[in-house]
C-alpha cells in the first residue's frame, strides 16, 4: 500500500515557483518537485488520507496555473521518491 498518491502535470515554466508557494502553504497537504525543468513537468504528491483535499487544491490550480495533467513518466526516467 503506497502512502502517496502522485499526479503530473505539465505547466509554464514561470509558474512553478508560485506553484510550489502555493502548496508549501497547506503544510503537508502536497509535496512539489520539479521533474524537468525545460519542460516544466512537476510531480505532486500527497497523503492518501488528504486526497478530497488535495484534489480539490489541484483542481483549482490547474485553472490558474494553466496546468495540464499527464501521465506519469515511464519508470526509471526519473529517480523514485516518497
């Protein structure tokens, strides 16, 4: 059983860092790091306990963000965390 469930997303680049404010403000609620900074892939994991909440979060960040939603990378493409 996995402790996080993970979501990636692609967005423009200059969002990233309002991004990570955003989410760094909810303490715990979701975790950000940046898979490829050219392309501005991020991965955002959160606890699976908080997923209505996370969910929600995204959801609305994806409009401001201008956030699109991607399948996850293949494995091995990017060193596994969390």
């Amino acid at each position: 059983m996995e402790i996080f469930e993970k979501r990636h997303f692609l967005l423009p680049r200059a969002e990233i860092g309002y991004l990570r404010f955003i989410l760094e403000s909810y303490d715990g609620l979701a975790f950000v790091r940046t898979l490829d900074p050219r392309q501005a892939l991020v991965e955002i994991a959160f606890p699976c306990s908080r997923r209505q909440d996370a969910e929600t979060l995204l959801a609305a960040l994806a409009g401001e963000c201008a956030m699109q939603s991607v399948p996850p990378p293949e494995p091995g493409h990017y060193p596994e965390i969390l």
